[in-house]
C-alpha cells in the first residue's frame, strides 16, 4: 500500500507543477502588465518593482494553487485509467476509497496552507504594499523639475529655472506666499529637496527674502533656509491578524473576502471524490471529457463562492460547502464506486 501511495502521490506532484507553473507564471505576466500602469503616475525602479512583485506572490499562489491541484488529481488519475493501471489497482482488490485517503491527505495540507496564506499573510502583505504605494504617490507629486508654469509646495507658489534630472538639487529657485499677512518673496541660488521621516524640506542656499504689505516692504538674505512641507499620506496602521479581521475598516469588503477564500481554501478538499470521478474511468468503455468538465467545475465553484453570498452572507460557507461535498460524492458513487 505505501508504494502504490507513493506511485500516485508521484504522478499527482508531476502533473500538479506542470499545470502550476504556467498558471503562475500567466498570473505574473498579469500582474506586471498592472504594475506597468503604476509608471504613469509614480516612478519606480527597477528594485522596487521587484519588491511590489514580491508582495503579490502570496496572493498569486492562494489563486494558482487550488486550482492546479484539483487539475493536477484529476488528469494523474486520467493518466494512469487510460494506461490501464487503475483497472489493475481494483482488480487487485483495492477500493476507490483508498484513492481518496491518498488525494485526502495533501487536499488537507493545502488547505491548511491556504487558510493561513489568506487569513495571516495576505493582510499584513496588503497593508505593507499599500503603504508603500501610498507613499511613492506623495512622494510622485514633490518630482520637481524646470518648468514655466511652477509646482505648489504646500502653501508656497515655486518656480524652478534649472533642474538635474539625476538628483534633487534645483539653481534658480523663486517661491511666492501670498496667504500669510504679509505677502513674501523668496529668491535662491540653490535649493535642494530631502525626503526626512515623512516631511519634505526644501533646503534653499544663498538666498534673499522679501515681504511687503501696503505700507511696509522687509528684505533679507540668508545662507541657508528651510521650508517644510508634510506628505499627505495616511499609512494603514496592521497591529495583528485579529484586529485586522475584527475591526470596522472596509468591512464589508472583508466579510466578502472572509466567504470567497475560506471556500476557495475549502475547494481541494471539497473536490477529493470529484477528482476521483472525472479521473478514473475505464478507458475501452468510458469518455469523461474530462477538460470541459473541469473546466465548468472550476467555473461553477467559484461563481457559487462569490455570486451567493449576496444573498446568503456568512451561511454560504455551509451550503455552497455542502452542496458541493454532495454532488462530488453522488458522482464519485455512481461514475466510480458502483463500477470498481
């Protein structure tokens, strides 16, 4: 019995990543076509597209997974009914149960993996991700350059007459403020632009100040100045998992993905005997098409994971869970267990 577990768990594992590794590498090719669209707003190097990249991967794999298992079991188990070997297997005397004890064991461990992939990492990547985004946003306004029309730097009017586009560091610079009392003008040689904990300081050198009112005009000149301005960026703050899940931030958003994915971590254990009825057949005397019934299976889970819960909410679990359980057994007993 262990050899032959192993022989199934072998043609399952090869089947399982042949499938797994195109999907997730389809998933990626999506996700870059996506993080492509970011460019047009926020600049990002190619380090940090690497790292938004690493942050989905979590997400990619909760998508990819369940699906290239229920796949990968189903055209193993196709795979060894059209080479005859199933037919030995039952003629031997082994039931079909014992295939499903097999699949069982690592439709469990999946979706173990899956619940603590969506439930504990999936979040706190989000939240991380989202930040980091948040905050090449802010920063992609402050991307100052030499320009006849000038930039707001927070209350300040700035022009800008020569720029380096390799670092940040501006020659030429005039600010103007006309919403304190007194109306004030700012000329600088030099100014340069820092980035400390959240708060842009324009760092202006060799300069000369002017403010003037209706009856009063004040002049000065500075070797160095400062004007700070705080990037309107508001960070998630992600304390646990628990708060996460229970506090009242976009709930109802997270009472959906609550249902959809705890049934999409549910789906390969819930589809063990569906895996068995697709997969064995008699290959002189059985078509299963197989792809399109896969196909529609996969299709009809998740539209039920996600279309039901609008009228069901948080019960969807249990009846799409159950429902399905049923209709995978019922075809397992009369396509597989009534024969072998």
């Amino acid at each position: 019995m262990g050899k032959l577990r192993q022989y199934i768990l072998s043609h399952l594992s090869i089947l399982f990543f042949s499938i797994f590794l195109p999907l997730f590498a389809i998933a990626s090719v999506i996700f870059l076509i996506k993080l492509a669209t970011y460019t047009a707003v926020i600049q990002l190097s190619l380090l940090e597209m690497g790292k938004l990249y690493l942050f989905v991967i979590p997400e990619l794999l909760f998508y990819t997974l369940p699906i290239a298992f229920v796949v990968g079991g189903a055209l193993a188990l196709y795979r060894l009914s059209n080479d005859n070997e199933m037919v030995v297997v039952f003629s031997l005397g082994i039931s079909p149960s014992f295939v499903g004890r097999v699949l069982a064991v690592p439709a469990l461990l999946l979706t173990l993996l899956l619940f603590v992939n969506f439930i504990v990492v999936i979040p706190y990547i989000k939240v991380i991700s989202g930040n980091f985004l948040e905050k090449k946003r802010a920063e992609a306004k402050f991307n100052l350059s030499a320009s006849e029309f000038g930039h707001h730097f927070g209350e300040w009017m700035l022009f800008i007459n020569k720029s380096d586009k390799d670092s940040r560091v501006f020659e030429d610079v005039v600010l103007f403020n006309k919403d304190m009392k007194d109306e004030i003008l700012i000329k600088s040689d030099k100014a340069e632009l820092i980035n400390k904990n959240g708060v842009l300081q324009l760092k202006l050198s060799d300069g000369e100040s002017y403010s003037y009112s209706d009856k009063l005009l004040k002049t000065m000149l500075f070797k160095t100045g400062y004007i700070n301005d705080r990037m309107t960026t508001d960070p998630t703050i992600y304390r646990d998992t628990l708060d996460f899940w229970t506090n009242e931030i976009e709930r109802g958003k997270k009472d959906r993905l609550l249902i959809t994915n705890t049934l999409l971590s549910l789906f390969p254990l819930l589809s063990v005997f569906l895996m068995i009825a697709l997969g064995v057949v008699h290959a002189r005397h059985q078509k299963r098409w197989i792809y399109l019934w896969l196909f529609l299976s996969i299709v009809g889970f998740y539209a039920a994971a996600i279309m039901i819960q609008k009228w069901f909410a948080f019960h969807t679990i249990w009846i799409v869970a159950l429902i399905w359980f049923i209709l995978s057994y019922s075809f397992y007993k009369r396509l597989v267990g009534s024969r072998f």
